[in-house]
C-alpha cells in the first residue's frame, strides 16, 4: 500500500528544500515518487529559451517543433532551431525509392505485360524467378481450373467428373 499522506512536517521540510506544495502533492500522488526523494530532489531550472525560438521562428519552425527537436530527438538547441523542416512528401518518396525491391526493369515489365503488381509478388513469394513472374501472362478462372484438374487426373470426357 503506498502512502499518499502528506504530514504538515514534510511540508516544511519540503518548503525548506524549495519544493512547493502543489509541486510535492504532484510528485507523490500523480508521479508516484517516494517520500525521501520527494522531499529531497531540488526542483529543475527551466532553460530560458527564447533567443532560440525567436531564431526558430525566423527559419519558419514552430516553437512545438523546435521542442520535439530538443527533447525528444536530443539535438541541440541550434540544430533545431536552424535546419529546415523537411517535406514530408519528399521524405516518403525517398524512403519509398530505398525500400524498393525489385529493378525498374522488371516493373517496366510488369506494365508492357499487364501483370498486377500483387500477382507478381504472389508469384515471387511462391518460388518462381522474377523475370518469369514478370513475364507469364496471367490466367483465366477456366484456365486455372482445368491446370487443377489435369493436374490431379481426375477429369473425363464430356465435361463431367468423379466424385
């Protein structure tokens, strides 16, 4: 069970240590810390940033974006408030263009030979060389059934068949 009591003695304790109340109740009861350190750990000075935002914003960068820069991707507060954001479309194509598995060749092929792309990995996945998954026409329903059929031997004359 934890404790969530705040005694009025700890309250002076944590006055002398420059920790208010509402930042001590905060600490306990919403972080969960413990008493000692509670009382104990001296409160964090805010770094006066606004000669970096102003810059920031020069450079058409958000204050939330030069932020994020700092404290969360740990750049420095210069990096952040200097480089410029990047395109976002930019961005996906160039990640899209360093994903890419197979050569413009073999996806011009594809088009030339009115292959969809889902059918061309499907076929990849199963085993069969790029450049005849490229390049084997694609096959009716009719098709397929009767490759089925032959396959398993079991298809008689007339259109009729074993049960």
């Amino acid at each position: 069970m934890y404790d969530f009591y705040i005694s009025p003695e700890e309250y002076k304790v944590a006055e002398d240590n420059g920790i208010s109340n509402v930042r001590l109740e905060q600490r306990i009861r919403q972080f969960g810390w413990k008493k000692e350190r509670a009382l104990t750990e001296p409160v964090r000075k805010r770094q006066d940033r606004r000669e970096w935002i102003a810059l920031a914003k020069k450079n058409k960068i958000g204050a939330n974006t030069f932020y994020t820069r700092v404290n969360s991707l740990k750049m420095t507060p210069e990096r952040a408030a200097t480089e410029p954001i990047h395109d976002t479309m930019e961005n996906m194509r160039k990640g899209h263009r360093l994903r890419k598995r197979y050569s413009s060749e073999i996806l011009e092929l594809l088009k030339k030979n009115k292959i969809k792309y889902s059918t061309f990995l499907k076929r990849v996945s199963k085993g069969m060389d790029e450049l005849e998954a490229a390049t084997m026409p694609t096959m009716t329903r009719q098709e397929i059934g009767s490759l089925g059929w032959k396959a398993r031997g079991e298809k008689i004359n007339k259109g009729t068949y074993l049960v």
